[in-house]
C-alpha cells in the first residue's frame, strides 16, 4: 500500500463494478456465466463437493463471510455450500486479473469446506492454543450444535461470533496461501482490496473494527487505519493470529484465538466511529444500516436458500446440524442474518416466521425434489402433463450443471404420431429431386459390396490361409488328425442397424432460407433483394427438412435398415412434443408419406429430453449398431430451460449431457446443425461426439444420407 | 569425445527364469500383502481390481520378490543344491490371444515337428507365478482356458498334446483388470470371476503417495506432496466430467519432468491435465487447480 495515501481514497476498485458494453474495445471485464462451467469443476476439485454458483448482489467485500452466514441460516455445511459471486467483474484492467479475481473468490468460499470450517467440534481439543474452552463457564445449555455451546460461553455473543469469523477467515486465508501458491498474489490482493473497501463503513464500532482489523493482521492492514486506541489491542492481536496462522491450525484453534481476540475486544469501549464525510444519507445510498448489516454482509433474503430436503436427507454427513431451536437460539445471541418480512414456516421444523425472532433470515422454497424452485415460472402451473386420447406420456431428467445434478422426473414428453396431409409433397420431391436420389441410391448400393469381411478357419472358402495350412501340415507331422479349416473368404456382414433421425421442428425453422448475394452498390441490392423476393419460391428451413426426409426414407428402404423419423419441439419442462413420422419399427407406406406434408415449425427446442426420449427409442432395439441423427437449426432453447428463458449455458449442457447418456449407451449420436454460428457451441455441446456444420442449408438433403452411409458402415 | 552407448544394454531373460531380484518399492495401502501371503500359502488365484497406475503390477513384483525371498529361505534350510526363486511370467491379454499362444503349439524343425510351450505351460511347470494383465482383453474362449488352473485342479490339458499337467506347488494364477473403463461387453464371466479372490486397489492416500512420488522420481518431499495434493483434487473430480482419474504413475512422470528442468506448471500440464482429458473445459479447470498449487 501507498503510505502517502489516505485511507479512504483506497478500496474503492469495487465502484467499477458495472457492466460494460462488451463491444467497448477495452473491455477485460468478466461476466460469471461465461466462467461458471470451469470454476465449477475448479470448486469440485478442490472439495469434492458439488458447489452451486449464485450471483450475489451482496457488497463484495462481505463475500468472505457468506460461509459463516449460509451456516446460520442453515443452507451450508460439510457436504454443500454456495459460491456468491457478482454476475460481472470489471475491477482490474486485464482479463487475466479478473478472472484471478473471480477464481480467488470462490477458492476462499469453498475453502471453508477444505479446510473444516464446518467441522467445528467443541469437544476436540486445539492443538495450537491453551483450550480455554473448558475452563469458561458459560450458560448450561443442553441439546445445542457445537457451536451453540461455544457461543453460549460469551456473554456479548455477536461480539464472539465476529471475534470467531475474523478467525476463521484468517484461519482459511492462511491456508490458502500455504496450501495453493499459486493463487497467493492475486488472493493477497483480493483481500487487501476488500478490507481496504470496508473501512469506509460509516457507524461502525470500534470493537468491530477491532475485529475486521485483526484478520487483516498478517498482511498489514493495520496501517490502513489511524486509530490510536486500536495501536496496542492490534499489536496484541497479532501475537495471537501469528500462532493461529500455521499449517496444522484446525477450526478449534481458530475458536481459541477467537476467545482471546474477543477478550481485547471488550477492553475496547463500544465507542461508534464516524468518518467526516459520511452522513446518514450515504448509509442510505451505499446500503450500509450499520452493524448487522456490516457483519453479515448486507444479505437479502433471495440470497439464502434453505434447502429442505437436503437437510432431511437421512444419508447426508453433517458435523453441524443446526435445528429450529439452535436457531432460534443463535438468533438470540444476535449473531444472525438482517431481518426478514416474509418468511414463511420451515417445514424441517414447524417453526414460522412469526415464532423467530427479528434477526433470523429465512428464506423459504416451495417444497420440491429439487433445489431450483426460483425456476418455476407462474406459466408452467397450467402447462399440460395430462396425456391428449392419442398421446403417451414419458418423464425424463433434466442435467442441472449448476448443481451438477439431475433434476429428477422434470420433463414430460408428450409423444403422438404426427397426423396426416397428403403425399403430394413427398411425391414432387421425388419427382424433383430425380438426379440427387439417383446419386444417393448409387452410392447406397455401393454399401453391401463394402461390408465385406475376412472369415478364416473354414472348410472351404476362396482361397487358403497360409498360416492355417502351414498349422495343419505341422498337426499332421505330430500325428494329429487335421481339421480342414484352411480356407478364407469373403463374407458380407450382416447389417444390424437401427437409426433415428430427430428433427428440430422448433418455431425458428420457419425461417426463410436467406442466399448469399454477391457483393454489389446499396441501390442495385435493394432491387437485387426485391427482385429476388418477388422471383424465387420462398422456402423455409423445415421445407429443406422435409425434403431431407423424403429422400433419406427413400435411400434406407434400400438398404432394409431399421430407421425412424421423429420431429420434436415444445413449450416449458411439462410440454415437450414428440412427433412420430416414423416410428422404428414400422414399415415405409402411403401413411409416412401423409406424415411427412405435416411437419411443421412449432415452438421451443428442448432437445435433451427429445434426445432422451429417442434414446429410450433406440435401446429397446435389439440392433448391434445404434445411431441417433439430430438435425438442428440453432442453439437449444425453450421456454424456462435453465434458470430463465435465455440460460444458453443450461440449455447446452444439458443436450451435452443427453449426447453423452447416449454414448454410454452404446448409441452413436450426430449433430448436424444448419446455423453458420453453430460451431461455437457445437464445439463445448459436442466435444467427443461427432457433429457437422452446414453453411449452405441446401445441401442438407445430400450430406444427410451420406453422413448416414459413412456412420453405419 | 562423448562415450558412445553400449550397442547391447538391455537384458535378456528366458520368461520362465524372469526372477525379481531386487526389492521393488512398494507402500502397502492396507492388508494385501497378508491376504496375497495367505492365498499363495493356500493355493488361492487372485484377483487384482483397481484403476490404471494404481500399483497392481508394482505389487505383484513386490509379493514375486517376497515369495521368492521366503522360498530361497526355505531351500537353503532345506540344503537344497540348486537354489531358484520364483519367476514372474507375466502375458498381456489382448483381443487375438489363442488357447495356442498360451498353452503351445507344434513348430515345424526340418522335416520333423517340434511342440513348443507356451508361456501358461512354462509358468505352470516351472511353479512360478503367472501374471494374465488386462485378462477382459482376451477372448472369453480363451479365458476358459484357465478354469482347470483357477480350481481345486490346479491343472492345464494340452488337447494337441493330449496331456494333463499338474501345477507345481509354487505355481499361482494372478488376473488383473480396470473395472473403470471396461465396457460391459468385456467384463469378466461370472464362472471365471468366482474362481478368484478379488484385491482391490484405489489410488493411495496423500502421504502414502507422496513417499511413492518421491521415491521414484527421486525429488524433494515438498514437490512430491505438492503433486500428491495435486493429485488428491484431480480425483475429486466426478465420473461426470472425468472418466479416468490421474493416476499415482503420471504424477511420477510429472515429478519427472520436473527433475528434467520443465517447469511445474508445464510438467502437470503435458502430465497430469492433458494426459487425461480432451474435454477442453475440464482442461481448463484442471488448469486452474495446476495453477493454483504451483507458482
């Protein structure tokens, strides 16, 4: 730090925290969506735990205390916690320091779990520190966590409990830096700029800065304030934290020290400290309310979730259960979380808002199988999951990798057979695509001469096996009786396929197909785009589909191969249709035919469970070699498929995670995409798994059987 | 003038006369060794089951080692003249392997034939211990092969040669296999599986990985523990994003590499990320975690 600076002028990186417009050419700014996926796997790696990610709207230098205050409010323990981390992050000028920023914060979140901050037990000794634990007499409080116990040995116990969070943090923040090195510049700069932010918090006590102050000893932010009375306190502080900091410190050892911080904690006088320049009107605008807000870091209460049923879970390890009472009793103490309105009765426990106390911050979530209730949306109570006479209805998972979880049973499939037009339109396409059908044809009757094998050891066969023969005549010399086995031949491996082809009929593929014009003067392209418009024959992208169909049904019928042809869109979770053209087992007819003139754009792309559903298709056949063919015209999207009705993210990697069940499967997925843009998230959507990128839409009824042709053979 | 490389600096042994001479290094993770003693004592086959680089093998030439040890003892006190440990015939099981490459064939010599055994002939009659590696690779025809070996039998049949051979005492029947990665089609026959008792390995715990590390690459504790940390968080990792985790032999080449002069961070990055994963996210997050725990 600058000596020459006064203290007030630092800290304030964080007033940059607005998103920039990302076409401004010197944005390194970082928004957490595009960060999420690998600081998730980063967090599981480092606790083996599955971290959930929320965007906090929480003052960023309180993140280093969302730890402690998902643990009062019971929503983190050993086996979970969530990652508060703001939606974008611009503080630094490089993209580099940024995300060191972003990987930084999370780190000392997750770290909590690391390094046992939850594991908290008031029996076990500690090892760096006198236990004076057991030489205090506090209030005989029976039936309460371990932490319950410990605060109940203080008598100004929200005192404690900061004395104990700046320990903690202390604790982990050491251990960060010894155990990921790494990390340690831009973690050491991470934390110097949240404490530096804090103290401008106007009406803040002096114990409390005591406090604050004193996790900040190891890197010297005692400098970064002139109070005189706060010179020894911290100078006695220090010896303690410089114990505290060692590899071995356990969170017991970060209880101990806590007893002797707030013991010189409470030689202070309860004195508030208001900085010149502050007015009650900046409390206001920065939202600061003083003390509770300060310790807890500001939390509203959609920032806290409680997850029900995950601390019902009988099978769950938890050092820390924390009942209705404890809380209640924690609440007592002061130690709690900003006050709530609204919270309505936790059913864990019976109790209602109206039985807590002011201080206790709940949140509750509808109950569900799932965590992710904020993602109902009022729509999806009338969505359908009653099946229509001629539909059947099938449920599937939905990937969450978020929460790195399925979302048990979240989709319902509404599979019908697709009703029917006229075969004038599968008739013309044959009549107009003569030349192409007769290319593809050849091609495919080229396949059997392909499916040749060598079969050896055979009575008779196109010629002899040299080894064999040599093998034999050996035999016969050591006076066994020859097989006759010499020969090999040719053989045509049966073709054992079952193929799928899922076509996108979303909304967008009524889309016009837009050609290419070469390049030309404004005036002459407007009359270039009018006559173009008023000369061609307008055809959308389920137009090029449909004709796809028709002559892949024709090219399969060839071979004799199993093939279905299944259409699907929808509309939200509880509404994803299903259309049969084809089914696998049926035989081509006039039908099909009547079939094909009806397909048609309709709403969302919700392709992982349309992608499941198939998979189901494709496993009750017997077939050796399986194929699933998904023809697309863009990105997966439907109606609330993640977290709102934009979550690209969620709506990928679930279609990643559908691809990937059905490899595992032993099922052979495609993607073929006519979205020029579709690389990009073809390429993290895909990854193994073979995909395609069409420029030029017309070529689709050519690449299509072909692709079949190469991935059957 | 720099010293030219011996044109011959390999050795050569006959499979059934392959002794391990020299201790190997092993760190024993919890009863194996008293289970493997008390099977070898019993005439029991084993089964090894555990993840690629893991130390299967390690432990099997530290047991051959051990075994051989006692049996040297054993004959000395017994004034046996010729004094031979026991060989470790190991055979790498692949999708092509015959019940003729194991067990023999006739060659032709001249204007006569000539039987030749194969290496689960040798290993049978010379009483050493046979070593089938990846034994799901190898044809379920060929598996069954072992059945009269794997029993109360202890014997091989010959058909060609119309003989029953009996295993020497000092004969045992080791299998191995990766239940991770092995697909369903290829697991191993219930009646070949229930011939066995199954030994289990996971990766070792941190300490126990960080003596390993260090013994083999010959670096300083703090770097063999860094990479054992390494290794402990690559494995936190789920089935999910990463089929295979890393295992204790690429964190030795890693260390190895290290000793070479590669910087940390790109030692773990050509050994411990790369090496296991082609997803690029999960590279990436594997590199934050590289990145994390060395400067």
């Amino acid at each position: 730090m600058n000596s020459d600076q006064h203290p007030m002028d630092m800290g304030n990186i964080f007033d940059n925290f607005t998103v920039e417009s990302r076409s401004d050419k010197n944005y390194h700014g970082i928004e957490l969506s595009t960060v999420e996926p690998v600081l998730q796997i980063y967090c599981q790696a480092l606790t083996g735990r599955e971290i959930l990610f929320k965007e906090g709207k929480t003052h960023l230098p309180y993140l280093r205390n969302t730890w402690w205050t998902q643990l009062i409010a019971g929503s983190a323990d050993n086996d979970r916690i969530t990652v508060f981390l703001p939606a974008s992050f611009t503080g630094y000028t490089t993209y580099d320091e940024n995300f060191a920023w972003y990987k930084s914060a999370a780190t000392q979140q997750v770290c909590h779990i690391e390094f046992g901050s939850y594991d908290f037990c008031f029996e076990k000794e500690a090892q760096l520190f006198e236990n004076l634990r057991y030489q205090i007499k506090g209030e005989e409080v029976e039936g309460t966590s371990d932490f319950g116990k410990y605060f109940s040995l203080f008598e100004n116990r929200a005192l404690a409990a900061r004395a104990f969070v700046s320990m903690e943090n202390a604790r982990i923040n050491y251990l960060v830096k010894h155990h990921y090195p790494g990390l340690k510049k831009s973690y050491t700069r991470m934390q110097e700029d949240a404490l530096l932010a804090l103290e401008i918090t106007p009406g803040i006590t002096l114990r409390n800065i005591f406090c604050i102050l004193a996790e900040g000893i190891e890197f010297d932010a005692v400098s970064a304030i002139e109070i005189d009375s706060l010179y020894e306190p911290l100078r006695a502080a220090s010896e303690i934290v410089v114990r505290l900091c060692h590899p071995s410190a356990s969170v017991e050892d970060a209880a101990e020290a806590a007893i002797r911080i707030y013991r010189i904690a409470r030689t202070l006088p309860e004195n508030r400290v208001y900085i010149p320049g502050y007015s009650d009107e900046d409390r206001e605008t920065t939202g600061y309310s003083g003390d509770l807000d300060e310790f807890s870091g500001n939390f509203k209460l959609d920032d806290i979730r409680l997850d029900i049923e995950q601390r019902n879970n009988p099978g769950r390890r938890t050092s820390v259960p924390l009942t209705a009472e404890e809380l209640k009793k924690l609440a007592d103490m002061k130690i709690g979380i900003s006050d709530v309105s609204d919270a309505d009765s936790l059913p864990s426990t019976g109790l209602s808002s109206a039985d807590l106390p002011r201080g206790v911050n709940i949140y509750q979530f509808p109950q569900s199988k799932y965590s992710q209730i904020d993602r109902y949306h009022p729509d999806d109570i009338n969505q359908p999951t009653v099946a229509e006479d001629d539909e059947k209805l099938f449920r599937y998972d939905e990937w969450d990798f978020r929460t790195r979880q399925y979302i048990s049973e979240w989709c319902c499939v509404h599979e019908k057979v697709i009703s029917e037009g006229n075969s004038y339109f599968f008739d013309s396409t044959l009549e107009r695509r003569k030349s192409l059908l007769s290319e593809i044809k050849k091609q495919f009757e080229k396949l059997p001469a392909e499916m040749l094998y060598k079969a050896k050891n055979l009575e008779d066969g196109d010629e002899y096996d040299l080894d064999l023969v040599i093998s034999e005549l050996i035999d016969k010399k050591a006076g066994h009786t020859p097989t006759g086995k010499v020969y090999w031949k040719k053989q045509k491996i049966h073709r054992d396929v079952a193929v799928a082809f899922l076509l996108d009929m979303s909304g967008s593929t009524a889309d016009l197909i837009k050609k290419n014009r070469p390049p030309m003067q404004y005036e002459e392209s407007i009359k270039y785009d009018f006559m173009k418009f008023v000369m061609q024959q307008h055809r959308r992208i389920i137009d090029v589909e449909k004709e796809t169909v028709v002559l892949l049904c024709s090219a399969i019928e060839l071979l004799g191969d199993s093939y279905g042809i299944y259409g699907f869109s929808g509309h939200g979770h509880n509404n994803v249709q299903y259309l049969v053209i084809k089914d696998l087992n049926e035989s081509f007819s006039e039908k099909i035919k009547r079939r094909v003139d009806q397909i048609a754009p309709i709403h969302g792309t919700r392709m992982g469970s349309a992608i499941r559903h198939t998979i189901t298709k494709l496993d009750a056949c017997g077939n050796s070699l399986k194929l699933l063919f998904l023809v697309s015209d863009g990105y997966p999207q439907d109606h609330m498929y993640g977290w709102d009705d934009d979550d690209k993210q969620y709506a990928i990697n679930d279609t990643k995670m559908a691809l990937i069940e059905a490899t595992r499967r032993n099922i052979i997925p495609f993607c073929l995409t006519v979205d020029s843009s579709g690389t990009d998230y073809l390429r993290s959507m895909c990854q193994d798994i073979g995909y395609e990128v069409l420029d030029d839409i017309e070529a689709l009824p050519e690449r299509l059987p072909m692709l079949y042709k190469k991935l059957s053979t | 003038m720099p010293s030219r490389a011996k044109r011959h600096d390999f050795k050569s042994h006959i499979i059934e006369e392959y002794y391990i001479t020299e201790e190997p290094f092993y760190l024993p993770l919890k009863d194996e060794i008293a289970l493997f003693e008390a099977a070898y004592a019993e005439k029991i086959p084993v089964l090894l089951k555990g993840p690629t680089g893991c130390g299967k093998t390690r432990f099997l030439e530290y047991m051959t080692y051990r075994m051989s040890q006692k049996e040297l003892t054993k004959q000395e006190s017994d004034h046996h003249h010729n004094h031979t440990g026991i060989p470790l015939i190991t055979i790498a099981c692949h999708e092509d392997l015959t019940a003729s490459d194991l067990v023999g064939k006739y060659l032709l010599e001249g204007d006569t034939t000539r039987w030749v055994d194969g290496p689960l002939t040798r290993a049978v009659k010379s009483g050493g211990i046979c070593y089938l590696d990846e034994v799901v690779e190898a044809r379920k025809d060929t598996i069954v092969l072992i059945h009269p070996l794997a029993d109360h039998r202890r014997s091989l049949y010959i058909e060609k040669k119309g003989e029953v051979l009996e295993a020497s005492d000092r004969f045992m029947l080791v299998i191995s296999y990766n239940p991770g990665y092995q697909s369903i089609l290829k697991n191993l026959k219930h009646s070949t599986r229930q011939r066995f008792i199954a030994i289990e390995f996971t990766h070792p715990p941190r300490d126990v990985e960080t003596k390993i590390i260090q013994h083999e690459a010959g670096v300083s504790p703090e770097l063999a523990a860094r990479l054992a940390w390494l290794g402990e968080k690559i494995r936190n990792i789920k089935e999910q994003d990463l089929s295979e985790v890393i295992s204790t032999r690429l964190l030795i080449y890693a260390a190895r590499l290290v000793k070479e002069g590669i910087p940390a961070r790109r030692a773990c990055e050509v050994a411990a990320v790369w090496s296991i994963t082609d997803d690029q996210e999960v590279q990436k997050s594997l590199k934050e975690v590289v990145t994390a725990i060395f400067e």
